[in-house]
C-alpha cells in the first residue's frame, strides 16, 4: 500500500511524461503480481462501484476528528475535496501495518460493501489508526469511486510495452477489457507474457479522431482525403473469429447481447473485424442518440422496444481481413476492402457508410452544411495513406472530425457551486435559465442546463466576484444569485424531456462567451429553445 501511495504522489506532482513513465516502469519491476495487477487496473481507469457513502464517510470523520458538522463542511469547502479533507482532519496514525496493495483491496477494502451502517465506523476508524495521511487519502479515493490521477491509458500501455520489453500496439489490444472486471494476478500476467496472443474476441484498440475547425485548405489538396458522414451513435467493433461474433464498445464493454437484432453479424467470415457505429435507424434514417439511449438504459429489452428503436451497425473501416491485421494499410486499402466484404457478404442489419463525394473544399463545405438535415454531426475527413492508429495519436495518419457549429441560445446565470481541485475557492460550476411565458402573461426564469467549462482563468475569476457580490441565498455548497449575468451556451442536440422542469434536456452544454452586451431581460425565450427541435 505504501508503494502505491508513494507511486500515486509521484505521478500526481509530475507534468513530465518521461518521468511518469519511470515512474510506473521502477514501480512494476519491484512489485509483486497480485499489486501490479491492481495498480494497472485503477492507472488504466478502472472503478470499483462505491464502497461506502460519501454520507458515512463524512459522520465517521467528523466523529474521529472531533468536529462539529459545520467546520467540518467549512473544511471541506475550502479544501474542495473529500478525500484530502479527512485525510488533513484526521488524527495521526497511532501504529503502521504491513499489508500491500491487494491485500488491502482485496482483504480490507472491498469487503467493506457488505458491512452495515453500524458496523462501518469501527472498521474505518481501525484503518484510519494505520495509514499515514498519504495513505488516507488515497484508500478515501479507492472506497469512495473518486480515482483520478494525471495518468493517460496511452501512458500506463508505453510503461508496460517498456517494462516488458514488447511491442506497445500487442498491450493496448491485450489491455482491452482489463478494467471491465476486477483484476487478478493470472490476468496480469498474461498481459505482460513473452508469449501469447489475445482472446479470441478481444477487438483492437480504437483510433480515435482529433477535433478540426480550421479552413479545410489548410489541409492540402482535397481529393488526399476520404470525406464520410460523422454519425451520432454509439462507436463499437464487431469481431468474427471462431465461429462466433462479439460487439465491443469504444469504452470497453462488451454489448452483444444488448443487440439481438444483430445476430446476422453471425453470417460475417472469420477472421474479420470491423469498426463503426451503432444507431437507431428507421425507414427515413438516423434516430436521434436519445432513442439509442433508451436501449442501453434498460436492463432488460422487451420486444417493443427493440421494434420502436431497430439498431444497424454503420461500418467504415476494416481492421482485420481474411485473419490478417489490416491495420497498417492506407485508408484509402481498407476502405475498398470493406467494400468487396460488404457486397460479397451482406448481412442484414449492417450498413456501409456513406462517402461523400466533392471536387474541392467549397463544395464539401456545403454537403457539411447539410448534416443536420441528415441526422448527423458533421464530416469526418480521413487522409487516404493514413493507417489505423491507437488511441488519439497522429503518428499513424489523421482522422478529422468536422462538426457542424453548435447550437446557440443566450441564457441567465441563476445558481453557482465552487469548483474542485485547484478551483475549489472560486464559483465555477453554473445553472443557466431561459425566459418563460407563465398563463398569468408574466415572465419567468427556467432553469434547463448546467455547464462549468468555456471561460478563461480571468474571466472566472470575473464571474466569481459577481456570484459573490450577487448571492440571494445559500443552499449548502450552492448560491442562488440575482440574475445579472448572459452567457452564451452552445450545445450538440437537444430533445423533449418530461424529467426536466423545462421540457427540454440539451446534450454537452458549454459556455461559448460572457455577454457583456445583453441585458438579462434579453436573454432567449424557452419557445427559442423548443423551435430548434427536429420534429
């Protein structure tokens, strides 16, 4: 446990990649298989579920520390964070223990879900008494789902292809799945094994495309790129080999068998692995995502649903062909492959996506413009020698989305909560409202999105005095403010929602720029915000 806790400081403090990288390769050579495997898990984004309540934590810690409840939430709304609050009010350990990382979670931690309310307090205390502040904090973040630390999954597979001394794209395709269940000591070890090849349904790691809104001539020539429809779904590979076909979504997790309709993917000839999108997809095209959400919220799938939400899988790429690794073949290759496969083996429920076709940047740009009429977010623009890279890297090729502009609406601030981390003093997370008509011919605010990211460390700063010069009431960590101030939000969709006191839920809501040039009372209706529904 020390080891992981000295190793988490390390890489917390450090900016330098080289020396994170290091960092991770010294600490995977000293330790055991049972700790390595646990410290890969949680560096690669894996999450345990919550082990106890933030509520219990905060009882049991103001109880140890001897603080009444009001300093303890003055405390925490200073520090900003949890974990390293009690891990400051605590008293100092009283005795040291010896356990590692997986003795901790797997003999100490985890079992602490099926204590009582009652039971909990003792134990905690008892594991408090050993750890040193560092260690505190760091257990607090592992039992409360709050694990985050500035290392990427790119990162935690260049140190293991280091420390193993193989190639990095044979661990990034091992690594798939690895957080999707707790680890073990034997999965560790055939991860970073001399020999051996991946699981026979272990799809490859996804490249991902970087965001583009430049002048596409700065791009070169316009016939060097393949131009196709950036679909709003949700991305996936379908992997045929040994007889059998599995679907994998971008953030690992096997979703076959959330798909029935799919089995025709079953007809696919082994040996091949295709990348694309998942949609809803009725007579007249692409459904909007929230229908594919219904879907994937559900437990279980009844008939209905899969008849009023049908789902294609949209392929554009093929990344493996007749068993081979077509990885490293230009765009432009694989793309007619996926051609000759799709018309020599159709299956039902399996889409090829659209090309779009233009003789120079003019015209592409206008076929953009016309993505929403289509259902779609815009272009992706891939470069015809580029081949299948991991993860967000240029290294490869370039793969380009080109959205179309947001949608924009022009609201009032009306609630502010304090930030976290580094912002944990300044006001940063906002409600926004829209103008409303009531049937008494009045005019109220309507509270319809919360957004925190768009505004410079100036311009927060800013905005903070105003929240604190402007502050109504307070409601524990939240201040309901005088309406002073316009923001301009954009957003990628929107849809009627019953859940919401507005009506509407708007998807990815950013501020764009403060509006120093709007009144409040010039703000945007809620009927604005209503008439940019697709009907």
């Amino acid at each position: 446990m020390q080891a992981f806790a000295q190793l988490y400081s390390e890489l917390d403090a450090s900016t330098s990649t080289q020396h994170k990288v290091q960092a991770l390769t010294q600490y995977l050579s000293c330790s055991p298989a049972p700790d390595a495997a646990w410290a890969v898990y949680f560096l690669a984004g894996g999450r345990p579920r919550k082990l106890v309540s933030t509520r219990v934590l905060r009882q049991v810690a103001s109880a140890v520390a001897g603080l009444p409840d009001w300093i303890f939430e003055e405390s925490y709304q200073a520090v900003g964070d949890l974990a390293e609050t009690i891990a400051h009010v605590l008293p100092p350990a009283s005795r040291t223990h010896a356990l590692s990382l997986a003795q901790w979670m797997e003999q100490r931690l985890l079992p602490l879900a099926a204590l009582t309310p009652e039971q909990l307090p003792a134990v905690l205390q008892d594991y408090w008494s050993e750890l040193d502040q560092q260690e505190r904090f760091l257990m607090l973040k592992l039992i409360g789902g709050g694990f985050r630390v500035g290392v990427s999954r790119l990162l935690v597979i260049r140190a293991l292809a280091q420390y193993c001394d193989l190639d990095s794209a044979l661990i990034a395709q091992r690594m798939v799945g690895y957080t999707q269940q707790l680890p073990s000591p034997q999965r560790y070890i055939a991860l970073v094994a001399q020999q051996g090849e991946p699981e026979a349904g272990h799809p490859y790691p996804f490249f991902l495309a970087h965001s583009f809104a430049a002048s596409p001539e700065t791009l070169g020539v316009v016939n060097d790129w393949l131009a196709e429809w950036k679909w709003d779904g949700i991305r996936a590979q379908v992997v045929k080999r040994a007889g059998q076909y599995w679907i994998w979504s971008r953030g690992e997790e096997l979703m076959t068998e959330r798909f029935p309709e799919l089995q025709t993917l079953q007809h696919l000839p082994d040996g091949t692995v295709l990348d694309g999108e998942l949609l809803v997809w009725h007579d007249t095209g692409p459904a909007p995502f929230a229908q594919l959400q219904t879907r994937i919220t559900r437990k279980t799938l009844s008939k209905k649903i899969i008849s009023q939400c049908p789902v294609i899988f949209m392929a554009y790429d093929l990344l493996e062909y007749n068993a081979h690794d077509s990885r490293h073949l230009p765009q432009q290759q694989r793309r007619l492959q996926l051609e000759q496969l799709l018309e020599s083996c159709p299956a039902a429920g399996v889409q090829l996506s659209e090309m779009v076709q233009a003789s120079s940047w003019f015209d592409l740009s206008r076929w953009r413009e016309k993505s929403r009429e289509r259902g779609v977010e815009g272009l992706m623009l891939k470069h015809k020698q580029s081949a299948y890279g991991i993860g967000r890297t240029k290294q490869s090729g370039y793969w380009l989305k080109w959205k179309v502009e947001p949608y924009t609406i022009d609201a009032v601030l009306i609630y502010a909560q304090a930030g976290h981390g580094r912002r944990a003093s300044l006001y940063t997370d906002y409600t926004f409202a829209l103008w409303r008509n009531t049937a008494e011919g009045q005019r109220e605010l309507v509270p319809f999105a919360k957004a925190y990211s768009g505004l410079t460390d100036a311009e927060i700063e800013w905005v903070d005095r105003q929240i604190r010069q402007n502050t109504r009431e307070k409601f524990g960590p939240v201040r309901s403010v005088t309406p002073t101030l316009v923001m301009e939000l954009g957003f990628e969709g929107l849809q009627r929602s019953s859940r919401h006191k507005s009506g509407v839920a708007v998807r990815f809501p950013r501020i764009l720029r403060l509006r120093h040039d709007k009144t409040v009372e010039q703000a945007d209706e809620l009927d604005t915000l209503f008439a940019l529904i697709k009907t």
